[in-house]
C-alpha cells in the first residue's frame, strides 16, 4: 500500500543542488511525485511510494546534499496521486 507526503524544507535549501540531489534520490528510491523551490526560499516536495522508501527518502530530505543545511522539514499525509515519475517543477 502506497503512502504520500508532503514536506516543507527550511534553512539553506536553495542554490546548493537540493532539487537535482532529490530527484536523484527519489530515483534511487522509486519514489515518485515532484519537488520545487517556493518563493518564500523553502523547498516543497510530494513524494510518494512504498512507506519503507518513502521513510528513507524523507531521512535524506533531513539532511539533503552537503552544501545544504536543513532546518526543518514539515511533513504532512497526503492522498496518494498516482505519479508516474519524480520531476523537478
């Protein structure tokens, strides 16, 4: 059974490659859904795929590429949409 979320990036989350590295990830991962930077200088994500992968997704969303600082990560339970693939918006 498929899980989605939502999460909200804060800190250093733009300019350092955090959108290509998710994508990277998510990929690695078979996770699927989208991310994109915000103007408020966050970054917003939907991911969705097997809880396990999900789970290890958002650990790396923690931490994110090494010239990123990760503040905080807000997650939130979305309907699954049926994404086909991950893409950068």
């Amino acid at each position: 059974m498929k899980q989605a979320v939502a999460l909200t990036l804060q800190g250093r989350v733009q300019n350092v490659g955090f959108r290509f590295s998710a994508k990277r990830k998510a990929e690695e991962l078979d996770v699927k859904g989208f991310v994109k930077n915000q103007i408020d200088g966050t970054v917003y994500i939907e991911a969705e795929g097997e809880p396990e992968t999900v789970n290890k997704f958002i650990s790396w969303c923690h931490e994110g590429p090494p010239s990123a600082i990760v503040e905080k990560v807000n997650k939130e339970t979305i309907p699954v949409n049926g994404y086909k693939q991950f893409v950068i918006k």
